[in-house]
C-alpha cells in the first residue's frame, strides 16, 4: 500500500482549468480515470485525511503511486476524453456496468454487397445495423419471419449464399417468395439493398408510410380486377399489422425516446432502458453496477456515456428520460446533441403518460435488482472469500489479486498451444487473455523435438516472464507523467486506442508504458499467482522457470485434475482444500476457462492446417486473391474452364499471374478416362 503523500502533487503545480486525470499503480497501470470543471479542488480531495474518504476511495489512492492529468478547454471535451480513456484502460476502480444477461438483436449487415437480416449477440460491428434489442431470440425469428413477406430480405448464411451462386439455383425461401434471390440475380445487388434500406427504415418506426403504400397497392389492383395480386398485398398488409401489434404502444406516434430506471441498494444498483420509437417499445435493456462511492447523478452520467459513446447518430432519440439528471447535464446534453446533429431533450419526466412508463422501467428495474440479489452469490462477497481463502491455505502475504493461470494443447505432439488466461479480483479479464505458438527446439540436422507438456510450459512461461522482465528495465528512466512534473499537459487528445493482440506473445519492447499511446505493454504486470494446469512435474518445471530468472515475487500453484489436488513447489504432499471452498472453485474456473481458452486456439490452428485449396502453390496468389477468383467466377469448376483473358477481368490480376493460374489449374486437372457411352465400358 502506497502512502498518498509520496505522490501528491503541490497544490499552486495543479491547474484550475477543466480537465481529465488518471492515477496509475506501481506498475504503471491506470487504474481510475475522472474528470471535473476544475482540477485543482477535485485532486485536493483524493488527498484530504484517509480516514474521511469511502472505502473504496481510501482503496484506490492507496494503490495508486502517481496521477497526472490532461488540460481541455470545454467540460464537453472533458467528457468525450474521459469516456475515451475508460475505454481504453478499462481502469479498475471505475464503475463498471454489467449486462444482467445476454441480449439478442435483429441485426442487418448493411457493410456487406448483399445485407443479411439475422440474429446477433455481443460486440457490435461496425457496418451493421441493430435493432432491440429482444427478450428472446425467437420473438427475433417470429418477427422477421412475418416482414420478409414484404421485404424479401436476405437471411442465409455466406456458405449457403455461395453454394447456391455456384449451382444457379436459390434456397427454399426464393422458391416461396420470402427472399429476393440476389445470389441468383433475381436482383441486382442496387434492388436488394433498397429492399434492406426499406426493412431497416421500417424497424426504425417509419411505419406508416408502407402500411399506406401497400393499401394503395392494393386498391390499384383490385381496381385492375387482378385479385389474385389485391389477395398477396392484403395478406402483406396483415404481415405488417401483425408485426406492429407484437411492440405495445405505450406513447404517442411520433415519439422516440430512451427511457432510463434504477433501482439500488447500498452496494449496487441495477440499470433498465426502454427504446420507444415511433410510440412503441423496440426493445429493453438492463445493467447492473457496483454503486458504492457513486451517487445517482454520476451513474446516470457514465451509464449515458456507455450506452451511446459508440452509437450511431440515428440510434440517439429526440428525447432521454432519466430518473435524476447527469452530474453534469448541460455537457451532457450538449455532447449527445453533437453526435445525433440535432437537438437532444435530457430530461426527467414529472407527468403523464411518460412518467407512468417511467414507473413501469422502475419497477422492471427493481424486478432486476431483486433476481440479482439471489445470484450475488458468485460476486462480492463470495470473490473475496475465495481471494481470502487461497492467501491462508497458500501461506500468501496478500490476497492474490491478479491470477494467471496456464494450459498447454496438442494432439500427439502437433500443433502444440498454450493459453493463459487472466482473473482480476476473481473475474476474468479477457482483454488480458494471450494464447502462445509453442515453437519447441530443434536437433542439429533441423529435425524437431517432440514437445511434452512440461517442456511447452517451461518455453511458455520462461517467454512471458522474460518478456515481464524486459519492460520492467526498461521503466527505470520512463517518465509516467504526460509532459510535466506531476503529470500536466495541454490539449485534449487522448492516446490512439490499439487493441491488445491475443497472438502469440509479439515482440519485445521496453517500459511498461508504450510513450506514444499511454497503453500498457502486453506482458508488463506481474501477477500475484501463477496456475499451471497439472500436477508435481508441470509446478517443479514452472518454478525452475522463475528460479531461472530470478523472480522471487510470484507465487506458484498446480491444479491436478485427478482428485483436484493443489501442488506447491517442491512439496511431495499437496495441499487439499475442502471441497466446497470457494478457493477451491475458484481455481477450477481458472483452469476450465484456461483449457477451453488452449483447445479452441488449437483446433484453429488444426483445421487451418488441414484446409486445402486447388489454388494452393500458385507464386503471387495469396489468400485475398484466391477469394477474389472464386467470387468472380462461383466456382474452381468454372474457373478451369476460363482462359487467361478471362481471369485478367478480375481486379488485381496481370498477364503473367492469370497465364500462373491457368497453367498450374491445367497441370492439377483430373484425367477423366474416356467412357463408350453405348456400352459404359472404359476405353485404354
């Protein structure tokens, strides 16, 4: 624990202009980012008697060892920087907001030549455009299975598509109307996609326009005396009512808004939205975050910066209801103004029909909150029992704040991988997950040496932590500071945001901190326990690793899979945890995730490794080029049959690598022997 006065900043060297600070720990991690209208007094603050700040607060300046800040000129840029950066650092004693469960969405994926509606979970794309989101999958699959009547959009998979553009013949949903065909040219790539404009414009609560189109329609044919036509538009029109009623109407038709609810107790407080557009609810949402220092105000502020800091500008409403406004409105609302290019209302509704919606969020809200309360038991409470357990049946100083735990993949010696996954303050950390290649050794003649598990764990460990080591000499002159004693700066640009590779472990580079973007190396920080997966054999190996190079620091743990026994270095007896100890499952989530990490990596790398092409071996015809080939031409089949004129069409193609193509294609053909078609016998 760090005293905070060995790093406190004079008062007369912190400025008064609005800005962005950021402590960081020993190891140079950042690990709490903030913002205020003015520097000095909210620094002072964090520096006033310890014994007077919360808890966690306490918590945090004494982990810290130095803060710095960057000057802005606006309290808008202060928010778009620190938004920015608790994205990028993902600090750990921000407030972080958690989905209470797995929202599917209707997704259109407007970046592709032919958009596909289908449904999606998790990150969002950029290029797609996303609706809900739903409470279940299927009312997704219901709802769209009643719109492709009218927008006979596109929903198979790529692998479906270019099987049927190879064979010329659509999938059962062209045959029954329910798709427009594009993979056969029913229409051209401009039709399909206005068709994908209409369904999105539709979904997006533009309703009314095709529900008057189609009566129109229908009119028109019924005048014409095609009834056969008038009946297929009357059964649209049913589709789309029918569609319509599934999303209740709870405001008036031209009203789009994002209703906001909470619900808290003294720990955390669960988050639930409401999307209304066009007067009926598109979709809900919930969160759940660890309240503890931070009032209301302030989580309404950092839950409107998650929700739409990476939105698009039709996906902010003409008006946000929230149940107390912002810490910082007039910023907040002209920041969400900025982004949609129009006019946003940040608001508390007093009366009417939206203050009655507002209650029925709250009350899903306390709903949420309540079915949280039953499950808390793998958070909190629970994380810090097991942390307490493994410090006393390890023999810890501290409680093992950050564990790595490792695992080694293969199949009879190929292919071998190793994965090493990372929990903080018992939860996973994916962002600082890492998967190795393991390169093993190699004879004198350049033969390869079978690699065992324990030899894969000694390269794997021996890699990251001469890796840690390396950073960690070359902190000794690098100055975390961001240009002054201190940590000032001018301007308000941020680090540019790369993310962490999870390839192998790169190369080397020096200091924790990269100077030029402000983010951590990816090896930098040692953990305080390191878990192998296996028994005596892989711990001796792993701590002959750490004796080697002189790192006295990391504790180390085996997990045997037999009796689930935990082996220490150089202990002939392991140490058994009782077996419903929190410690004790803890440490089997670590090695279950760490395998499951280590066998997906390797069964990508196995199925890369037995995947062929035809074109495979072709001089100049990289990957890219060969999809390029087979999107012009549907199929190897048909390219065979082209010549050198016709592959020169395809973009990226010469004279000489075409003349490549045809050649190598003609040498690999198959010589079918000739057939006497009268009497099927094979001709010599």
């Amino acid at each position: 624990m760090a005293d905070p006065t060995t790093y406190r900043p004079k008062p007369g060297e912190i400025p008064t202009d609005p800005g962005v600070y950021r402590f960081r720990d020993a190891h140079g991690r950042v690990i709490y980012v903030g913002k205020a209208k003015s520097l000095r007094p909210r620094l002072s603050s964090y520096f006033q008697d310890i014994t007077a700040l919360h808890p966690r607060t306490a918590t945090m300046v004494t982990t810290a060892s130095s803060v710095e800040w960057t000057v802005v000129r606006t309290e808008v840029e202060a928010l778009q920087l620190e938004y920015s950066w608790i994205k990028e650092f993902d600090p750990r004693f921000n407030v972080k907001y958690r989905d209470d469960k797995s929202y599917p969405f209707l997704a259109v994926t407007m970046g592709e030549e032919f958009p596909r509606a289908q449904v999606m979970r998790g990150a969002k794309r950029k290029g797609t455009r996303y609706f809900g989101p739903y409470g279940h999958a299927w009312a997704i699959r219901e709802t769209l299975d009643l719109l492709l009547r009218v927008f006979p959009l596109r929903t198979c998979s790529s692998g479906v598509f270019k099987r049927a553009t190879a064979s010329g013949r659509p999938c059962l949903l062209g045959y029954i109307d329910k798709c427009s065909a594009p993979c056969v040219g029913r229409v051209t790539p401009e039709e399909h996609r206005a068709i994908a404009e209409d369904f999105c414009d539709f979904m997006g609560g533009n309703t009314t326009r095709f529900a008057k189109r189609l009566e129109t329609r229908m009119k028109e044919a019924a005048a014409e005396l095609d009834f056969e036509q008038a009946a297929r538009l009357r059964d649209d029109i049913g589709a789309l009512t029918k569609a319509l009623e599934k999303q209740a109407v709870v405001l008036g038709d031209a009203t789009d808004a994002d209703v906001f609810a909470l619900a808290d107790d003294d720990l955390e407080a669960a988050v639930q939205v409401f999307h209304v557009r066009g007067g009926r609810i598109r979709g809900q949402r919930g969160w759940v975050v660890e309240k503890e220092s931070e009032d209301i105000p302030t989580l309404v502020e950092h839950l409107l910066l998650q929700v739409y800091g990476d939105a698009e500008r039709d996906a902010i409403p003409r008006e946000v209801l929230v149940p107390s406004l912002p810490a910082d409105p007039e910023a907040v609302t002209e920041w969400l103004s900025s982004v949609r290019g129009s006019a946003v209302s940040v608001r508390v509704p007093q009366r009417g029909d939206k203050r009655t919606l507002s209650e029925t969020v709250r009350r899903n809200a306390e709903q949420s909150l309540a079915r949280h309360k039953v499950a808390r038991a793998g958070d909190l409470t629970l994380r810090s029992k097991a942390l307490q357990e493994l410090q006393d049946y390890l023999g810890l100083d501290d409680a093992p704040l950050r564990i790595e735990c490792y695992d080694v993949s293969h199949v009879q010696g190929t292919n071998v991988v190793a994965s090493m996954v990372v929990f903080e303050d018992g939860l996973a950390r994916k962002s600082e997950y890492r998967r190795f290649i393991v390169r093993g050794a190699a004879t004198e003649d350049g033969e390869p040496v079978t690699v065992d598990d324990t030899a894969a764990m000694r390269e794997v460990l021996t890699r990251r932590f001469r890796r840690y080591l390396e950073d960690a000499e070359g902190a000794g002159d690098l100055d975390l500071s961001t240009g002054v004693v201190g940590g000032a700066t001018d301007g308000a640009a941020g680090p540019d945001a790369t993310g962490p590779s999870d390839d192998d472990d790169g190369p080397s580079a020096s200091g924790p901190i990269d100077p030029e973007t402000g983010r951590p190396r990816r090896f930098a920080y040692p953990p305080s326990l390191v878990v192998v997966d296996g028994g005596l054999p892989q711990v001796n190996a792993a701590q002959a690793v750490l004796d080697e190079l002189g790192i006295e620091e990391v504790a180390l743990v085996g997990l045997a899979k037999r009796l689930e026994e935990v082996w220490v270095p150089r202990d002939d007896h392991p140490v058994i945890l009782p077996r419903t100890s929190e410690g004790l499952y803890l440490l089997q989530r670590l090695r279950d995730e760490a395998h499951r990490f280590a066998i997906t990596f390797h069964r990508q790398r196995r199925s890369k490794a037995m995947t062929t092409s035809q074109l495979d071996g072709i001089p100049g015809l990289g990957a890219s080029r060969q999809k390029a080939l087979l999107r012009h031409f549907g199929s190897v089949k048909r390219l065979r049959a082209a010549d050198t004129t016709d592959i020169m069409a395809v973009p990226g193609f010469g004279r000489s690598l075409a003349s490549a193509v045809v050649n190598h294609l003609a040498e690999g053909a198959p010589q079918e022997p000739a057939v006497n078609l009268t009497t099927g016998e094979v001709l010599e």
